[in-house]
C-alpha cells in the first residue's frame, strides 16, 4: 500500500512537470484524465476548461472526478427548491451549480463523476452509458444492469446508480453522470429533501428516485476497481493505451485561467443568484408568551434577491414604522440568512427601546431569517 502510494506520488509529480503542449498532445484520438483533487468548484471548473479550450476534433476525452461532500444542482434548478440549504450549512457540505441541465445530485468519495468529451457531431450519452453497463458487466457478469429511456442506470431493475446530464455547446460537447459506489445514502436523502413550504418555482425539478450503492451489491466493487474498469473499456473502444493521466486542477501551467473558473463558479452570483424566478407563500407560526401567532408572508425573488416582501401581521402587534422598516430592508436584498440577519441586527440596535416591543420585533426577524 504504502509502495502503491509513493508509486503515485511520483507519478504526480511528473505529470504536473509535463510542459502543457506535449501534455494535450502526447495522446490522439482519446484521453483518459483523473483529477486530484476532491473540490467540486475545482472539477466542475475543469470540465468548463476542457470545452472551451480542447481540440476535440482531433482528441476526445474521458475525465474523472471524485469530491468531497456537496450538492450539485444543475443549472436552470432553485437551491431552495432541491435541498435542505440549513442542513448544508450545519454539516459543511458545499453547493454548486454546474453549467449544464438535469437534476440535483449528492456527491462524496463514495460517488464517481465521469465526464466524456466529444465533439456536438460525435456527441452520444446512450453509448457512453452502455460502455459503463459493459465496464460493470467485465467485472461482475451477475450485476442486473441496464440502461433506461432516461438515459439512467438502473441495478436490479428498480435502483439508480447512475444520473446523466449534458452541455452541448455549439462545436463541443460534453456529458457526465455519476455512479454510486459506496456514498452515504442516510445524507444524501437528507440534504435532498426540501422542507421549505410555499415556493413556486419554474425551475427544473429533480426527479426522486430509489438509490443504490454498488458496494450493497458486492463490496469488492470499491471506486477505485470501478473507475479502473471504466477506463480500461473507454481505453478499448477508443483503441488507445490504458494510461490514466493525474491532473491538478490548480495548476495554470496545465489549464491556464483555470482560477477565474473555479472562483465564479464559487460566487454567490452563481450558485444563488442564476436561480429563476421564484416566489414564496407561506405562513410563520410564531409561538409568543402562551400563544401562536400565525403571520403570512409573500415574496417574490429574482436573480436571488427579494424583488416584493409583503409581511401580513395582526394588527397592533407591531407599530406599523417597524414593519414597515423591516420590509423596505428587505426588498432589494439577497435572499439569504447572512444578509438578513445582518440587516436585521443593525434594525435591532435602534429599535425598539420597549422591552415588550423588542421581543415581538426579535421573534419577527428570527422567524423571517428561518425562511431561507
């Protein structure tokens, strides 16, 4: 093991010494690459590099990537819509939204990410599920696998191993799906279980399904098996050596301006702010003193912020200014807990002085701020 390692390292070491133009070149036809990496804005961004700056007339590419913990939601998808965003926060797992469609997924090490390069003429994602289905069947010629309409895998006929989505640019295009391995399904359904009420949304909605590991199935099949036999048939049909090549997805050398993809990838303006248009109708049962107060909120947000607040509470609760303060604040902001709590402490600070007063405003704000 420790052999195998060392082994590794060393190989790293000189596949980031390799000059960039004998890096893309030293293979035609196909290319096997792996990240090193586990950060998913590092690998999503990777995939945006290898579309916008590879030759894939002349090379077609098979990369894959393995993350730590995060969701990933595709592009025309609301956040608030598929996942548990408090949840997220709580146990450090990241959100990402990736450029291209389909539904929302949970990734960690459990969890390979095969991404396949073509050009849009040469562009076939049955084809390339096929080549995993021949890839598994290698391996375990007893696994009930099959490749449905939707363009998913499914083992035993009922359980989903692999989702697909794609990006078809106007000469290139690209198309990845996921394959359980060994991921922790008690999270993964946890984090992709929305518990926010009242949201209309024409955001693309993910489609629910039984989930399965291959490792339940038979716990040889660890990732590192599976991304080896993946590989080896890609290697095959392609008719290339079996070579997987290491990448670092921070290195500028092998992927100049890599940077600026991972950090907007990154940004609040990307993975909130390219929401669609969403409203929210909902009631806050607010518990005060020996009673609860039901208060009905509506909003309507766009581009991630708050573009109508209307906040609709019994009369003489609040003094109207109050209220009033509180919704012109937050109209026009993001729709988001860290903003609203900040602007909600500044209002707290000023007002008001009233104890009685104070304690009705604070549970306003805090219940406001649990809504998102």
């Amino acid at each position: 093991m420790v052999l195998q390692s060392l082994k590794n390292c060393f190989w790293l070491s000189c596949v980031l010494r390799t000059p960039k133009a004998c890096f893309w070149s030293t293979a035609s036809g196909g290319l096997i690459i792996q990240s090193v990496s586990n950060d998913v804005y590092q690998n999503l961004a990777v995939e945006d590099w290898i579309h916008d700056h590879m030759d894939l007339e002349k090379q077609q590419v098979l990369f894959l990537w393995r993350n730590s913990p995060a969701v990933v939601i595709g592009r025309h998808q609301n956040p608030w819509q598929e996942c548990n965003l408090r949840l997220l926060r709580q146990k450090n797992i990241k959100l990402a939204r990736r450029r291209s469609g389909g539904g929302t997924v949970y990734h960690d090490l459990g969890n390979i990410n095969l991404t396949f390069f073509t050009t849009r003429k040469k562009y076939e994602r049955m084809e390339n599920l096929k080549l995993i289905v021949k890839a598994l069947k290698a391996l375990r010629p007893q696994l009930d696998v099959h490749v449905t309409d939707r363009y998913d895998i499914l083992l035993d006929r009922q359980y989903k191993i692999s989702g697909t989505a794609a990006k078809l640019g106007r000469t290139s295009a690209y198309h990845h799906c996921t394959l359980l391995c060994n991921a922790d399904k008690f999270v993964l359904s946890s984090v992709l279980k929305s518990p926010y009420k009242g949201l209309k949304s024409n955001a693309t909605p993910s489609v629910p399904a039984s989930v399965k590991n291959l490792f339940e199935e038979d716990s040889s099949l660890t990732s590192e098996i599976l991304l080896d036999a993946i590989a080896k048939e890609y290697a095959t049909q392609h008719q290339i050596d079996h070579h997987i090549t290491l990448i670092n997805p921070a290195d500028e050398t092998l992927l100049p301006g890599i940077s600026n993809k991972t950090k907007e990838l990154q940004t609040w303006e990307w993975v909130y702010g390219k929401t669609p248009k969403f409203s929210i109708s909902t009631y806050l049962n607010m518990a005060y003193k020996d009673s609860v107060l039901d208060v009905k909120v509506n909003m309507d947000v766009k581009h991630g912020r708050i573009e109508v607040c209307d906040i609709d509470l019994p009369e003489q609760w609040l003094p109207p200014g109050l209220y009033s303060e509180l919704v012109k604040s937050l109209t026009g902001s993001k729709f988001c807990p860290n903003e609203t709590t900040t602007l909600v402490t500044t209002l707290l600070r000023v007002h008001p002085q009233d104890d009685e007063l104070h304690s009705r405003w604070s549970l306003l704000c805090e219940n406001m701020i649990m809504l998102m």
